[in-house]
C-alpha cells in the first residue's frame, strides 16, 4: 500500500469531479467530522417465533421506488400478517409507478387510488404525508438518507432496503436519523434479509455459543454474471437516463460491492460482532459495458483483534458462479447457511431442514424477504421493538470503506470512512442534461490525475 495520503487525496477529489460531472463530490476522503453512533441495537430476541405478525389494527403502508424490487417489497409487506394494506406509491417515473401498480392488482388485488399514486422527485413526501403508518423505501440508495430522515422526522415506522447510503456523508446522515428512531420509538427494519433467515439465525447462535471455539478470521464471496443495464434512448437527458440505468453508477447504486456484496459482508460483521478497522486490496473492470463501476472486488479487512476476512465479488459472464459465506475458528468451521465442521472435514451440526411434504414444523424457513415485514410488524403491534438500522449503517461503511480500498490502491482505515465528507451526487434533482457522462471506471493507483481524467 502506498503511504502518500496526499496522493490519495488529490485522487479521490479528482476521482470524484470526473466521474461525477456536473454532480460532483462534496469534500475530500479525509477533512472530516465527528461520526455519530447510536450504540444502540434493537433486534429481536427470539426472531423466526411466528411466520406471520400477529393481528392487530389496520397498518397502511406507502412504497417509494416502484422498481422490481420495490413492487416486491410491497408484497413481501402483504404476506406478513392480517389487516395489512399498500395504500400509497410513489416514483420518479410514471411507468414504473403503472407496472407497480398493476403488479399488485392483478397480484394480490390491491388497487391504490389515483390521488395516492405520485410521480417526480418529490414523490417521497407525497407519500410521506399520505395517510400512512409505515413507508417501504426501495429506490436506488442513493436516496435513502434523505428520504428515510423525511419520514422518521414525520413520525413513520420504516422498511429500507439495502445499503442504506452510498457514501460516507450519507451514513452518517442515517447514523442520526436512526437515533432519531430509537428516541421516537419508530421501528426501522432493513433488507439485508439473511439475518431474519431462520438457518442462518440457528446457525450464528451456535458459533457465538462456541462451537467453533473461538473466531480467527472469515470469506464472503458474491461471484455471478454481468449485470442488467439498460441501453439509453434518444429520448432520454443525461439524468434521466442514469436513474434508469442506476445499477451500473457509483454514485446511485453505490457499486455492486455496496448495492449487493453487502448481504454477505454484514454476515461476517454479525458472527465477529465487531468492525473493522481496515481495508485493503483490489478491483477493476474486463466486461462491464456501461456505467462507472468495477465488476471485480478483491478486498482484505483487518479487525482490531488481529482477525482477517477475505471478501469477494464479481459480475462476469461465463465464469465460475458462487458464493462462500464462511466463519473461521479455533476448533472449526461454519457455512453461515447452515453447517458446522471440524478440521477434519466432520460435521458437528446441521440445520435440520423439513422434508418438502413436512408442514408446520419448528425448523421450517420462511421467506426472509418476507419475514423482515413480520419482525417490523410485530414490532408496532407489540412491544417488541425492533430496529437494526445502526448495523446496516456500519455494514454499508464496511462495504464502501472496501469499495474506496479498491479505487484507490490504498489501505483506507475505518476512522476515515466515519470522518469523510465525501459525498456523491447532486445537490438538488431536475431532469436534463450533465456537462459529462463518464462510463468509464476508476484506474487504481492513479494519483494524481488531471481534472478531466474521465471526461
């Protein structure tokens, strides 16, 4: 790793006004604040207690981001329990928002009046300020912190989706809004779903019980195929087009290690129950076609009691799929998902899974998607109080930290990510066009780089 911080910090500026364009980057990697930090985690004790929430007075929720994955959020909050309704969405784009809203129609029979459906980027408030308990955000991350503090401020209980920022300002912004939560009382339930996984719950209580003895050191590896784009129309203005396009911009998505390796960073951060202070490694970029983005993560973390966690990720077509989600100890082994070994290849425990015809059994998986409705729901009708904001915001700065390790070439500690000002993206939003568009990614290691290095 190189040691001229004032290399790398010309390079991020400069990494930042290129790629950004007309966005730009507010402030530098290193002229920092002090973070902000709950120290506070309301998880539930016994979770997977119940498949369904119990019953209780009408919950009306709104959606915010009527993508795929908002359309199916929307739904998993339908699954969860009884007297439950979507009576509000809200999106920057009028088709999205129809697609959505007939989704739900023709699939569970839900039609959302005309006057509760909202389009441009205010829409958020709209929803906001509807009649509604609960506000299901599911638009490109980037957002998050602004629109979840809008709605934690208006007295709402939240379901966010993962990550929870994109960037080091943003999670800070949220590290507050969440303390906000907890004083109010609002539950907060976010989408990283493998910790409301009932196999994966059994199989974290058995190693923090010891069964591997103590931890040394962990892998968490995403590997699949390229990711969706969509190719620009005529039609389109800069904007417009990166919003449809959000997964393939940093300063939208986060890059793919944060928008999606961070199901499986968080795993590790919840086993070592700690974070960590350092990252270092490597990335780039061989089949992406669009965007700013890698498709490759290498990255090291290094935890204060010397432990040592590989975290990998790609998005490249015709190559090796797969993931590794695995805890290392002193006596043993563990596949977060379910299995328990010793050094010589033994199993010790395996998660008892019912067979296909078995109903109603106490090992039986339900949909974690599903499930992190169940625990939100629970949480307002009970005095169960739930609330695991503060540690996706820790799990998402792990993944930037590790995203911020690979631009750079550097080893960037925690205590820069938690002092950065670095924040990516517009101040205000409008549609039209940007002064410049870069698809092109970060090069490594490049520091200092003229001002128009990616234009």
């Amino acid at each position: 790793m190189k040691d001229s911080k004032q290399g790398r910090r010309e390079f991020l500026n400069t990494f930042a006004k290129g790629t950004l364009g007309a966005f730009g980057a507010t402030g530098l990697l290193f002229k920092g604040s002090n973070a902000t930090s709950s120290k506070n985690h309301y998880l539930p004790k016994a979770p997977m207690i119940q498949s369904q929430a119990p019953d209780g007075e009408l919950i009306r929720a709104g959606l915010v981001g009527c993508g795929g994955r908002g359309t199916g959020a929307a739904i998993n909050f339908l699954d969860a329990g009884p007297n439950l309704e979507i009576v509000a969405l809200g999106d920057v784009f009028q088709d999205q928002l129809d697609k959505c809203r007939d989704n739900l129609k023709r699939g569970r029979g839900v039609e959302v009046a005309d006057e509760n459906c909202f389009i441009g980027f205010d829409a958020y408030q709209k929803v906001i300020d509807s009649d509604v308990d609960v506000v299901l955000f599911a638009t490109p991350p980037h957002f998050r912190p602004q629109h979840v503090k809008a709605a934690i401020e208006a007295g709402k209980h939240v379901f966010q989706e993962k990550p929870v920022a994109v960037d080091p300002v943003g999670a800070r912004i949220m590290m507050e809004t969440t303390q906000k939560a907890i004083d109010k009382k609002l539950n907060m339930v976010s989408g990283t779903a493998l910790r409301y996984s009932k196999d994966y719950i059994e199989t974290h209580k058995r190693v923090s019980e010891g069964m591997i003895g103590e931890i040394i050191g962990g892998q968490a590896v995403r590997n699949g195929g390229a990711l969706w784009w969509v190719e620009r129309k005529p039609e389109w203005t800069d904007l417009e087009y990166m919003l449809r396009n959000w997964g393939n911009f940093t300063w939208l998505s986060g890059d793919h290690i944060t928008e999606q390796h961070i199901h499986h960073l968080d795993l590790i951060n919840w086993h070592i129950g700690k974070n960590p202070v350092r990252a270092y490694g490597y990335g780039g970029r061989q089949q992406r076609i669009s965007g700013d983005q890698f498709d490759y993560f290498s990255i090291v973390y290094e935890y204060e009691n010397g432990i040592k966690v590989h975290g990998a990720t790609r998005q490249i077509n015709n190559a090796e799929s797969g993931r590794i989600e695995m805890i290392k100890g002193t006596k043993g082994y563990a596949d977060c998902g379910g299995t328990i070994y010793d050094y010589n290849g033994n199993i010790l425990w395996e998660y008892p899974y019912p067979d296909a015809n078995e109903t109603n059994s106490e090992w039986e998986v339900t949909d974690p998607f599903v499930q992190e409705h169940v625990e939100l729901i629970t949480g307002i009708r009970t005095d169960k109080y739930v609330n695991d904001s503060e540690l996706q915001v820790n799990s998402t700065r792990m993944a930037i930290m590790g995203r911020m390790a690979a631009y750079t070439g550097d080893e960037i500690t925690w205590d820069e990510i938690l002092n950065s000002d670095m924040r990516l993206g517009p101040e205000t939003y409008e549609f039209g066009n940007v002064s410049s568009i870069t698809e092109k990614p970060p090069v490594q290691g490049s520091s200092p780089a003229p001002a128009n290095r990616y234009s």
